[in-house]
C-alpha cells in the first residue's frame, strides 16, 4: 500500500520538518509514502483557497482513498487508527491519501471529495504540527498492527 501525504506549503520549521522526515523514514519500513507539498496560494489572495484546493484535488490519483484531518471528522484512537489500517489493507486499498489543508482550511470540493475525515485531537494543532502527528500516528498504527514495541 501506498501513502501519499499531500498538503499545501512546504514545512517551513526545520525541526517539525525533521521529524516528519523521521516518520517517514520509519514508517516505509511497513508501506511506501511519499509527501507532496503543493503550492500554497498567496495570503491576501480571495481565492487563495480555490486554488490550494484545486491543486490539492490535482495530486491525488483517481483511486486513491482520500483522508481529509479536518475539525468535524472522526477522532481515532491509536488503536483505531492502527485497525483502519488493517481494514484498507484488507480491502487491497493500493493507495490513502492524507490530506492536510492549508490554514485558512479547504474548499467543499476538497470535503466531498474525501472519503474519511479524520480528527487528530479537540487540541488546535498548528498545520505544521498536525503533519507530524499525521505521520507519526500512521507510524505507530503499523507497529501496533505488526506487534512491534513502539520506537520512541
């Protein structure tokens, strides 16, 4: 299975950055992953938000089961996470894309689009750090899913 995070903007703080690499690396032990950072729209731009969509909705392949974080979606435990895995890879799901939108949040085509919403926490998280939450947690829902002790 292949996980593809997508997310308007590069990661601009380098330690954040350096833990999502991290995970990543740690977490293409068990599924193949790749980040893409679509460009983000200019901050007094009134349809800033149309375009990070659009390109959003461009980098996620037709077949690919779609996973918006968004504030109204379901709060997984770990465990839960850990069987929603199990559950696509069951279901020969070949790629999960992850979604993560931009600050100023996604356009209704980006909501319907997705086919899961998932909720990290009730916390607010800045988009910088629920990448590295996103990641992490897929990480430990395949060591939990493997029987693995979790690496801090």
């Amino acid at each position: 299975m292949r996980i593809r995070f997508i997310w308007p903007g590069k990661t601009k703080d380098e330690h954040l950055r350096a833990l999502v690499s991290e995970y990543l690396k740690r977490l293409s032990r068990f599924a193949r992953c790749e980040v893409v950072e679509t460009r983000e729209g200019a901050a007094g731009d009134a349809t800033a938000i149309e375009r990070e969509s659009h390109r959003i909705l461009e980098a996620i392949p037709a077949r690919s089961q779609m996973v918006l974080l968004d504030l109204k979606g379901r709060e997984w435990s770990s465990p839960e996470l850990a069987a929603q895995v199990e559950l696509w890879e069951n279901d020969s799901v070949k790629e999960v894309a992850i979604v993560i939108g931009g600050p100023r949040g996604v356009s209704t085509e980006v909501v319907a689009r997705a086919q899961k919403k998932w909720r990290l926490s009730r916390l607010t998280l800045t988009h910088e750090t629920a990448r590295v939450v996103a990641v992490e947690q897929l990480y430990r829902a395949y060591t939990i899913n493997r029987g693995l002790p979790y690496q801090k």
